[in-house]
C-alpha cells in the first residue's frame, strides 16, 4: 500500500470493508474458492501449505500494507497455499470483483502487483538455493537474519529481536523439525552468536550469522 500513489491507495480504501483479525485466524484455506482479496492494515500473516509429506510450510510471513490472496482474486482460480494471523491486527476487505475493477480503472496499481510478485518470486528462488546449499544450522541463521533485517532492533552493538513467531513456526518457515530449531539455538548460543530464551532474543554477531546463512 505504501508504495501506491495517493489516488490508487484512496481507491482500494474507499472500496473495502475494515475488519479485526485475531491472532491464530485463519483467513483463508488452500483450495477455497477466492471471492476478495485482503489488505493486512495492522498485524501479521503467514502464507503456508502442506507438503506431501504432511508437514507444514511456511513460504513467507507478510506485514502491515501488504496483499493477501491477490492471484486468485485476479485469475479467480482457487487458493493456492493457507494465510494464518501470526498476531492480531486489522485488514482492509475488498471483493475480487470489485478488485479486478480497479486495476482496470487503475494500471498503476497492477504495475506495483507485478513488481511486488517478481520481488517474491526471486525471492523464493533465492530461498530454494539456500534450502539447498545450506544445512540446517544454516537455514536457522538465514531465517534468523531475515527476521532481524525486518523487526530486529538495534542496541549497544547487538540486535534485539522479539521472534513473531513461536520455534515450531520458525520450524516451518526454515523447512526443518522444531527438534533441529531447538538444538540449532542451543548451538548458536554455545557459539556466542546470540543469547535469549523463547521469542526474546539478543542477536550479538549479525556478521558471522549472515555468513554462515550464506554456507
């Protein structure tokens, strides 16, 4: 949203509805049908889906001004992963007709779609090269950094990062067992590269947790 100019952003707005989201929600389910598309205005969202092996997979986790579910709402055909609030929060609710209208009337806005959907898509790509070069212990590291660069404070030469996440999700998000999530802590800890318990932790060294996020 914050991307859209002044008129663009005035259009959705005055189209959609405003509603609540709770923590734990669950917005929408793979496989449903698509009949609007959703503005996170407060709040957090995971996207996931099943894998074939019946473990659940975190493919990203969207903030406040971002869109959920527009590629069925454009392509009306169903959803294609799960969205989950990660926290409570507010969405702006827009039908997909009423959607697909305003980017006929508004180009600009398709314009931002597609350059928001390339950024995810080579960001995924870079994400399936980690997953593949990287072990476990290196997947938690970029997972870790991921989430410093996006909610991490700074202070006295560390990095405060309260995890939006519990270690299970964080399982999910890393494609690895919350088993490995544990001992990969516990590691990094003995290592001197962060300290903390649960979701409050204290990143101490960014420049060996970025490299080893690197392989």
């Amino acid at each position: 949203m914050d991307r859209l100019a002044r008129d663009d952003r005035q259009a959705l707005e005055s189209t959609g509805r405003r509603r609540p989201m709770a923590a734990g929600e669950v917005l929408f389910r793979e496989g449903d049908d698509a009949y609007e598309v959703l503005i996170v205005l407060a709040g957090m969202v995971k996207i996931q889906v099943d894998s074939p092996s019946g473990r659940v997979v975190i493919l990203t986790v969207l903030d406040a001004g971002e869109l959920v579910g527009k590629l069925s709402a454009i392509d009306s055909g169903p959803r294609s992963a799960t969205a989950c609030a990660l926290a409570n929060g507010a969405l702006l609710v827009i039908p997909s007709t009423r959607f697909r209208d305003i980017l006929e009337e508004h180009p600009s806005i398709g314009l931002e779609l597609l350059k928001v959907t390339a950024a995810r898509l080579r960001g995924a790509s870079r994400r399936q090269l980690e997953f593949s070069a990287n072990d476990g212990l290196g997947r938690l590291c970029s997972a870790l950094v991921e989430l410093a660069d996006r909610y991490g404070l700074a202070e006295d030469g560390a990095v405060r990062l309260v995890l939006p996440m519990g270690q299970g999700e964080l399982a999910a998000w890393g494609g690895l067992s919350r088993e490995a999530i544990v001992k990969g802590l516990k590691a990094l800890r003995t290592l001197g590269w962060l300290d903390g318990e649960g979701r409050r932790l204290r990143l101490i060294d960014m420049d060996s947790l970025r490299a080893r996020s690197e392989g």
